[in-house]
C-alpha cells in the first residue's frame, strides 16, 4: 500500500495546479471533440467531467503503481510534485498509448451519435468541461474538492449553463448531489443514457451489466440501462449481487492500493464471468479495471450505438 | 490504562461524522465489506465511540482501503451509514496532517 499522505497530497497539488488529477494539459487530454459534429452553443451542456477521457492514463499510472507498490522506490513518489506540472503532464501525456486514447475518444463520439438518435439538442463547449474534483471528494480532501467545485460550478453559471447531460456516475453524482450541497449551485443533470428514446430489434444478444456503485446504489437508477437494452431487444443476464446490492470492481483503490484493487477485481470478474455473457460497464473507471482482467467487456455507449 | 473519551466524536462531528454512537456493532457492515479480513469498518467505528483519537491516527492508513462502494450503509440495520462514517474519518485525517 502506498502512503495515501503522498497520493492525496500529489493529486490535490495538481488539481489545484492544473484543474485535474494527472497534471496533464487540457489541450492535450481533451481532443475527441476536434473531428465531431457538435453545436458549439446552446441550451444543454454535454459534460464530460474528462473521466473517459482519463482512462488511459490512469491505465499506464496504475501500471507504475503496481511496480512498485510495497518497493523502497515507493517512498521516493512524494518527490515527484516537485516536478513541474506542465513537464510531468506532458510526459505522462506522452508515454501514454494512441490507441488506448483512441478507445477512450470513440466512447464519446458514441454517445454523441446516440443523443443526436435521440433528438435530443445539447452543446459542447471544451472550454466548460471541467472535472468534478470527485476524487478529492472520496480520498477525504474535503477542502480541495469544495474548492475545485466551487470553481467549475461559477463558471459553469457564468456561462448561463443550468442544463448538463453527464456520461459517468462520479461526475453524475458530484453534480446532482455534492455540487448543490458544497457549491451552493444546483444544476438539472441527466446522464445520456436517461435521454435514449429509440427502439430497435437489432440487439438479439444476451449480456451482464456491471452496475456502478455510484448508479446502482447511491443514484438509484440501475433500472434505466436495463430499460434501454431492453427496448433494443438486448436481454440482461443478472448476477445475485446486482443493481443495490452491485459489487465494487476495486477501482477505487487502485491509486492507493494495486494489489488490493485487483483482489476485489478478480472476485468480481469472477462473478460476472459466470453468466458466461459479454460483460457491459457503465463507467470509465470500471471498464479500465475489468479490461485488465482479461474478460469481454465494453461499455454501455458502445453497445448501444451498434444496435442502433 | 484505556479511558473513553466521548468527547472525541464530537470532534468528528464537523467532519460529517454524526452517526457513530447509532451503530451497536453487529459487524454486518464488516461481513459485507469487500476487505473481508480486515474488521473493517467495525473496528474504525468502535475506536469513534470510545473516543481511541490516537489509536485511530495511528492506524488512519487502513481508511483508504476503502472502496467508497456503500454497501455497508446499505446493509446497516441501524441506518449508521458506516461508509459515511469512514469518508468523514478521511477527512479528519486530512485535515490533522495540513495542520501538523
């Protein structure tokens, strides 16, 4: 286990520094939108919250991690703040693969594809998408999350923004539940997937939904995908530990604990696994951790936009 | 010798940890929990209740094992919100090391 002192300090220190966990330039991090259609004004703002977006970093930072987790190397992470940011970001940046961006861009693009399905009018604007700061929420960095939070929700309000479709439950949960609570800004949040209106008869296959904490018990809403892949004539697979009672993938831990994140993963992988169905994941973080299993798994987005 | 100390959560209280002294340690949130070894969160919610300030800190590592899932405030017979309870410890934690 790593000292949680030394990660908190270091992810605090860069989103203070750079408005996200990893320090890496916005320009370089947010780039799916570049080739894709979208109004740049409106109404409803597309929110990203970057989670997608931070999926391949946090692959190749938790790669690190495991190495040297429990190592006398492991003490030497503090110094690592003592870096600049722009030079660590970038480099972080620059080792992580083009492929695995790629993946994490096409998620995004999907869901764009599936909202304009949808009918649904919505905006994006890069410069508004911010992260939620959720992470410093959950390590315990009250101060620093109330801070960053305070920061994405004036701007968001300056911009006139009121309206905001999500795409994953941690920024999901920190605008519709920690922001009116510690912001003082209340926000009408819907997550894409709420917004699906179309019906089609191409699914025909079977899967088993990996229910978030964060959508199955804490927003209560695990009815809503299974609504959706049924109108798309997908038929889900349930496991006894589903929806309330959904088991953690370990994801969380893994900036702190490696090892003990993947102990949890592979209890769960093997749970899901004994449906014998591909495995679908709602959230970025999960679908990161499950793909490192090995198992078949993709996300909901991807799913869906093939059976339109 | 071990005295209790009560006074220690009212201290977590402006941390949001309000709920400790409901729990009456049936070790349901324990079972359910996904660090099945660990006592935990039971035992970081008794050292609450008798005020072990100081046992706490020095085992505050063990906090951010904590997978933030819910499925301990989920299960609580007592509406306890153990999960609640550890995420306000974190942030005890935190803000005793920014003012050491």
């Amino acid at each position: 286990m790593y000292n949680p002192k030394i990660i908190i300090d270091l992810i605090a220190d860069n989103v203070r520094k750079t408005r996200n966990p990893f320090g890496i330039p916005k320009s370089m991090l947010n780039r799916w939108w570049r080739d894709t259609p979208v109004r740049p004004e409106g109404d409803t703002l597309l929110f990203t919250g970057l989670m997608y977006q931070f999926t391949p970093y946090i692959e190749k930072t938790t790669h690190y991690l495991e190495r040297y987790e429990d190592t006398k190397l492991a003490d030497y992470m503090g110094y690592s703040k003592y870096i600049p940011k722009f030079i660590a970001g970038t480099g972080l940046a620059l080792m992580t693969s083009g492929k695995e961006k790629k993946n994490a861009d096409s998620v995004l693009r999907n869901i764009v594809n599936i909202l304009a399905k949808s009918n649904v009018e919505f905006f994006y604007k890069p410069e508004l998408d911010d992260y939620s700061g959720i992470l410093l929420y959950d390590l315990g960095d009250q101060e620093g999350f109330v801070r960053h939070a305070k920061f994405v929700a004036a701007k968001l309000k300056r911009a006139g923004v009121r309206k905001l479709i999500t795409v994953d439950p941690h920024t999901t949960y920190a605008l519709k539940v920690l922001f009116p609570k510690y912001t003082g800004e209340s926000f009408d949040v819907k997550t894409y997937f709420e917004l699906v209106s179309f019906k089609s008869e191409n699914g025909g296959s079977r899967v088993t939904l990996h229910d978030p904490c964060f959508y199955g018990r804490y927003l209560e809403m695990s009815d809503v995908p299974r609504k959706v892949l049924a109108n798309l004539g997908i038929e889900c697979v349930e496991v006894i530990n589903s929806e309330h009672a959904t088991n953690c993938c370990g994801g969380p831990a893994e900036s702190v604990s490696p090892k003990l994140s993947k102990e949890v993963l592979d209890r769960r992988v093997e749970e899901l696994q004994s449906t014998g169905e591909p495995i679908i994941a709602l959230c970025p973080i999960c679908l990161g951790n499950l793909k490192k299993s090995g198992a078949q798994v993709e996300d909901l987005s991807t799913l869906i936009a093939r059976s339109m | 010798m071990t005295l209790i100390n009560p006074e220690f959560a009212e201290e977590l209280e402006r941390f949001g940890v309000s709920t400790a002294l409901d729990c009456f340690n049936c070790g349901t949130c324990t079972a359910i929990c996904p660090l099945i070894y660990e006592h935990f969160p039971r035992k970081m919610i008794r050292y609450i209740q008798v005020g072990a300030r100081e046992l706490l800190l020095e085992n505050d590592n063990e906090l951010w094992r904590c997978l933030h899932c819910g499925l301990c405030t989920y299960t609580c017979p007592r509406e306890a919100d153990p999960g609640e309870l550890i995420l306000g410890l974190k942030r005890f934690v935190v803000a005793n090391w920014r003012r050491s």
